[in-house]
C-alpha cells in the first residue's frame, strides 16, 4: 500500500514539473490588456481518471472501460439474481457485492484517502495564450476522489501557471458542482488574492442531502416521491407528453407502491453487506465525495461509518477539514468579498429529491438540495408554494421572494449576488447568465441588468434563461 502511494505522489511531482517546466517556456513578458479575465471550469464529479499498469499502458479507472463493466456484469449478475430467487437475501447481497466490489475495484481508495493505484486526472486545458485569445476557459480536471484540497493546491499551481502564460493578474473561477467544494477549500487554504470572481453553479460546497442519508442509513424510496421525481425531472430533460401521461396512468395501478416496496426490501434485507461493500469500502474512503455530507448529518455519519476505528484517523481528519470549511463558508466567502472578490451564486430548483431520501419533497436540481447550493435561500416545499401572507425572513428593504412562491432568497449569504433558476435541472446550465457574469466588471448584483434579475425561468433545449 505504501508504496502504491509512492508512486502515486511521485507521478504527481513529475507531472508537476512538467506542467511547471512547460509554462516558463511560454511565460509572458508583459501584462495582457486584452481585458477579458482568463477564466478556469472547475467540473464537477465524474472526470475521467487515468491510471498505468507496469508497461506503461495507460487504462481508464473511471470511467470504467466498456469492455470491464460487460464482462463483470454478466460474471457476477446472473448468479445474483439465481441466489436472489433461490438463496434467499443473504446470498444475493453476497453476489451483489461481489459485483461492486470488482466493478469499483479499480477506484478504490486506502484508508487514508489516497488512490490504491497509482492515479491522476485527464490533463487541464493547456495553458497557451492561444487559448486565452480564442474561448478564454481554461478547464481544471482533477481526481475527484481525493480530499478537496489536494485538488485546491493542484489548481493553485494551475492559477499561477495562468496568471504567468496570459500575463492577467487574477483569474475567474467557475465552480460548478463538486467544483464548489474544491474552490471554498481552495479559498479557505489560498485565499482570494487572485481571483476575480467566483460563479457558484449548482454548487455542492454545502453538500446534498441524499449523501448524509446515504452514510447515515437512512435510505428510503417513497412511492409518492418515486412519481414526484419522474414528474418534475422528466420533464426538464425533454421527455414527451405522453411518456408523462404514461407515468400518471401508471400510479393509478399501483406500480410506484410495487417498486417503492421492492427497493425498500432490498434495502431492510440487504443493506448491511451493500453498506459495508459499496457505500463505506468504495465511496466513504474517498474524501471528495464523504466531503458532500451535510453539516447537520456529518457527525452521526462519521460516527456511523468509521467510529473511533484508529486505522481511519487519517482520513478523517482530512474529511474534518473540508467540514470546517463548509460550516465557516460564509465568513471565508464574506472575507474573500471584502478583500475585493465578486460572488455570484447560480441555483436550479423546481426537481423533487433522488427518490431515496424518505417521504420528503424539498427543492433540488435533480440532485443537489437547492437550499444549499444558494448558500442558504428558504424554500417552500415542491408541492406547497408560500401564500400571500407569507413575510419574507429577512426584511432588507428588497423583495426577495419569487413570483411562483417557492423561493425566499433572503437567508441567502448574499442575496443580492445569488440568481435561482426554476425548471434548471443540475445537468442544465444557463449560457447567457454566465456570459454577462463573466463579462462583468466589479460586483454584479440582481439589480444590475434588467434580462437578469434574482428569478429566471429556464429554456432547457437552448440552455438560456429569461426574466419571469
Ligand atoms: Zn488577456
Ligand atoms: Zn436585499
């Protein structure tokens, strides 16, 4: 295992000189007066993660490979269901994760944190003046497995290498999903003295719900919130009218209550080998995703998943960082402003939750509680619009409640740099918001520019918004 991890941190330092080497090549003499900031992606979860076997040969870890995930499928699924129907629930949870286990085996992390195989991400954008000339973004790629500020200091030495190709002082980050967690650890270890601004979209910098259910037991599908889910995200990827009719049809005879149960069984049956085999073994150990806890679940699921096992110690003070910085993230944002960064928040809300999370129907964007990823805004329930004697939490003068009831932005941490989008699943993303935030110049404000003010409707086939 150590020496995995050798290796590991080897391959990153060549990397890194590489990178480094390359960029004094093309430095820049002179400042750049293009004014167009260069601007850094920061993508969320789901990159592609390259690893090495002793050839040299370079093979996907994640992704998995097509061919891997067939063979495993068919190798381990069939005795599955064939233990499923005769071995009773113990044998078909062994099968099953047999099966995860050799599907994820490739990702697994140690129990300190750190990749088992030697490890790195896609490569980043290069860094060339041609592409700041020609789109301006720079995309920031990084093992998203690893404690998030890993990932920070790998995009500080990105920014530095920026700052010097293109000869801009400061750069903007745009942090979408998991990339809001990398960027607030990023500001609470570096600070914000170089960057422009911050664009928060769909952010997971104050994790989802569905991930503190999910390390704390307390996974549940609900028939009522099976058919929510369908209703409100089907609808936003474009799926015909009559496959929704279907699916109202469908309720009536039952079906959502059959699967709803059958999940359900196989969670009460089973959960205890798919817990120990897939959500702790493969995922828990993997800080950037243990990192999207919420703060109100974080105690009972580090409890729950490692106790007070002393072979875990170092990876949960790396996770307790991350949760330090999530609960003071206002103060680091609020300094960061202060000192002269612009914050723009971006927040899809209209889905219900992941059908997993209980008899609950909250704001999300298909995946992400829209209550965090606005960095606090109060929400209606999905099916119970505020009334008209509803009063805004916050008196500041401004209205912040939206025209359909369903947002109070208020409580935001900033609600006047903070723009909810309704009808914008997490896998939408709104062009011509994000254009104008980009171009700005200062702090751009709900009140700035009358095609965008703090409530927008979404257009899913074009990607844009408009005002209500
Ligand atoms: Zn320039
Ligand atoms: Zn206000």
């Amino acid at each position: 295992m150590k020496k995995m991890f050798k290796a590991a941190i080897s391959l990153v330092l060549a990397l890194t000189l590489v990178v480094g080497c390359s960029a004094v090549g093309f430095a820049a003499d002179d400042s750049c007066d293009c004014g167009k900031t260069p601007v850094i992606f920061v993508n969320g979860i789901g990159g592609v993660i390259l690893s090495a076997d002793e050839n040299g040969n370079e093979f996907s870890i994640f992704p998995i490979e097509n061919d891997a995930m067939i063979s495993t499928i068919l190798t381990y699924l069939p005795p599955a269901i064939i233990n499923g129907i005769f071995g009773g629930w113990d044998s078909f949870a062994v099968s099953l994760d047999k099966m995860v286990t050799e599907l994820f085996i490739g990702m697994d992390c140690d129990n300190e944190g750190n990749s088992v195989l030697p490890a790195y991400a896609d490569d980043c954008d290069a860094v060339t003046v041609d592409e700041h000339m020609g789109d301006n973004e720079f995309d920031f790629l990084y093992d998203w497995r690893l404690d998030p500020y890993v990932s920070a200091a790998k995009l500080d030495a990105y920014i530095d290498e920026i700052i010097e190709v293109t000869g801009h002082d400061k750069v903007i980050i745009n942090a979408y999903s998991e990339g809001g967690e990398i960027a607030l650890a990023y500001f609470d270890e570096y600070g914000s003295e170089k960057v422009e601004m911050f664009i928060s979209q769909c952010s997971a910098f104050q994790g989802l719900t569905l991930i503190g259910k999910l390390f704390t037991n307390q996974c549940s599908v609900d028939a009522n919130q099976l058919y929510n889910f369908l209703m409100t995200m089907l609808p936003v990827v474009n799926v015909d009218q009559g496959v929704l009719d279907l699916l109202t049809v469908l309720k009536y005879t039952g079906i959502y209550n059959i699967l709803s149960n059958l999940v359900n069984k196989i969670l009460d049956e089973c959960f205890d080998e798919i817990y120990a085999g897939f959500a702790t073994d493969v995922f828990a150990c993997m800080p950037g995703v243990f990192n999207f806890v919420p703060a109100e679940y974080y105690d009972d699921a580090v409890e729950m998943v490692f106790g007070d096992d002393p072979q875990y110690a170092e990876l949960v003070k790396k996770i307790d960082k991350y949760h330090n910085a999530q609960v003071n993230a206002e103060e680091i944002l609020k300094e960061a402003q202060a000192n002269g960064m612009a914050v723009a928040f971006v927040s899809h809300y209209g889905i219900a939750p992941m059908p997993l999370v209980g008899d609950v129907c909250y704001q999300t964007d298909g995946l992400i509680d829209s209550a965090n990823s606005s960095g606090g805004a109060t929400f209606a329930p999905m099916d119970a619009p505020f009334d008209a004697s509803y009063k805004q939490a916050v008196a500041d003068g401004h209205n912040h409640v939206s025209p359909d009831g369903a947002v109070d932005a208020s409580t935001c941490m900033f609600p006047e740099n903070t723009w909810f989008v309704a009808g914008f699943s997490h896998w939408n993303y709104s062009t011509n918001l994000i254009d104008w935030l980009v171009a700005y110049d200062g702090q751009p404000t709900i009140n700035d520019n009358a095609e965008f003010p703090q409530f927008l409707v979404g257009d899913t086939v074009e990607n844009t918004v408009s005002a209500w």
